[in-house]
C-alpha cells in the first residue's frame, strides 16, 4: 500500500498547494515503475513510485528532463520533485494532456530532434550514470565515440549477459565484434549529440496544444544515429518524422548500415532484462553486423 498521507504531505510542504481532497487514479506506466495522476483543486500532476532503493533512478531522470529543457528546442515534462517517504521512492511532475497528432505534428518532431542534436559536448558520455530501462547505464565520458560503444555500451552489456549466463558464441562473437568495430567508422565522425537515449514510440507523443513532448530520458552525448536507429527498432514513426528530421540535420550516407550496431544495445539490454526470447535475435544481429 502506498502511503498518500505522507505522499501529500511532502509535495505540500514543496509546492505550496492543498492535497488535502487530492484524487488519485492509477494509469498505465511501463513495466518497471507504478504511475498515478493526481488532481488537485487548482493542479493535475503526475507522479512515479517504486521501491525505496531506486530513488537514484528517479534522480537523473529528472536532471535527464532539465538538460532537455535548458535546450528550448523539444518539448519535456516539467519535474517537480525527487525523494523518499517510507519505504518507497518518487518523482513528482505536472501532468500534460495528451492530443491528438495533427498533419505536420510528425514532421515538426523530425525538426525538433534534430535541434536538440545539434546541441553538442567535446567529449562522448555524460556527467552521471543514468539508466536503460532498469540497467544501469554508464556514461563516463570519453575522448572517442568507438571506445565509448566498446566500453560503455556493447562491451557492458555483453559483460552484463555473461553475469546472467548467456556465454559462449554470443560472448565470443561479441568479442570479435568490438574489436572491429572502426571499421563500421571508416570515414565518418560522429560529433558528440545530446541524445534521448531511448526514442521508441512508447516515450514520445502530442499535446493538447499540437506539441511533441518526448519524456522518460536516458540521456548522454554520443552519436546521433542511435536515436534514430531506436527510432526504427520497434517502428511507430512515420516518413514525415524522417523527413522533417533529414532537412533540419541530414544524416550520414552509412547510417543505415550503422543503425543496426546501434541498435543490438537495445537488443542487449532487453536479453539482460527479459531472458533468453531475445538470445537468438541477438546473435544474428552479430553474425550480420560481422558480416559487413
């Protein structure tokens, strides 16, 4: 049971506001965390409650949300507040309503990306580890974009699998395939973007206004590509997304090759968090990536 008194009594003492005759209405939130929308007198806000030791994954969520918003290119869910009471932990946020997508919505989230891509850092990384999902991701920064995706990304999540037991070809493959992975950057330099993190469809939508919103972060500076890869890893964008995207800020003429690098992260990570249904996907997009 969740301890709304003291809940309430916590974002008064922040926000100024009586939660007194607060409604609370459970709403579908993902796999990992439980999401209420509470509705005030005056307020609607939206909050996150998990388990009282994950209160770190609330709190580079919501630094992960401020960078986005310090960009004034997309828009993002404005958070409120972190912390503990009892024995679980929250994140506080104003609720937005969601709309319905207009003609040029897609087009105009293409565009909006893209500015936020062209916000840049001299170096790949970020400044505190985040989370993917519910793995920890590692953001030490780094000089060069290569050894960041051998280390901090592939190269920990295969270390991750191997934990979990998945060994053999997969770790053996893996292996050859960080050590060839310049040759997927052979002549292409990635600048260091700030990126979303995790772009599928799930964590973007429209506003009652008509704007794009994008939420749910696992932010970094890295290569633009993995955005737009994970774009076109579970699908739900559409070619004005793609097209408004490439005239703000068009990509590399390989990306399509390297989209599938990018995405076997993703892939990864979901063999670490949801068991052997994602094993053989896994390896395939190796042997393919080896094959190049």
């Amino acid at each position: 049971m969740h301890d709304w008194k003291a809940l309430f009594e916590r974002f008064e003492t922040l926000l100024n506001q009586d939660f007194k005759n607060c409604t609370v209405r459970s709403v579908s939130g993902g796999c990992i965390n439980q999401t209420f929308i509470l509705e005030t007198q005056h307020q609607r806000y939206f909050v996150k409650l998990n388990h009282l030791h994950l209160e770190k994954m609330f709190e580079v969520e919501m630094a992960g949300l401020k960078e986005i918003a310090q960009t004034h290119t997309i828009q993002v869910p404005e958070a409120l507040m972190f912390g503990t009471v009892g024995n679980q932990s929250f994140l506080l946020m104003y609720y937005f309503e969601r709309g319905h997508a207009h003609q040029n919505a897609q087009y105009q989230l293409g565009e909006q990306l893209a500015a936020m891509h062209r916000v840049h850092s001299s170096q790949h990384g970020w400044k505190i580890d985040n989370f993917i999902g519910a793995t920890i991701q590692k953001n030490s920064f780094k000089n060069q974009w290569i050894t960041f995706w051998q280390e901090n990304r592939l190269g920990f999540q295969l270390a991750h699998a191997a934990e979990k037991g998945y060994r053999g070809k997969l770790q053996q493959q893996g292996e050859r395939l960080l050590a060839e992975l310049p040759k997927f950057f052979t002549t292409y330099q990635p600048q260091a973007s700030l990126l979303h993190g995790d772009l599928w469809s799930g964590n973007c939508a429209i506003t009652k206004t008509g704007e794009p919103i994008i939420f749910d972060p696992a932010i970094y500076f890295g290569d633009r590509e993995t955005d737009l890869a994970m774009t076109e890893l579970f699908g739900g964008f559409s070619a004005d997304f793609y097209a408004g995207y490439q005239n703000a800020y068009p990509l590399d003429q390989n990306y399509q090759t390297r989209k599938t690098l990018y995405n076997l992260y993703h892939i990864l990570n979901h063999l670490n968090l949801f068991g052997s249904g994602y094993l053989g996907q896994a390896q395939r997009t190796i042997d393919q990536l080896l094959a190049f």
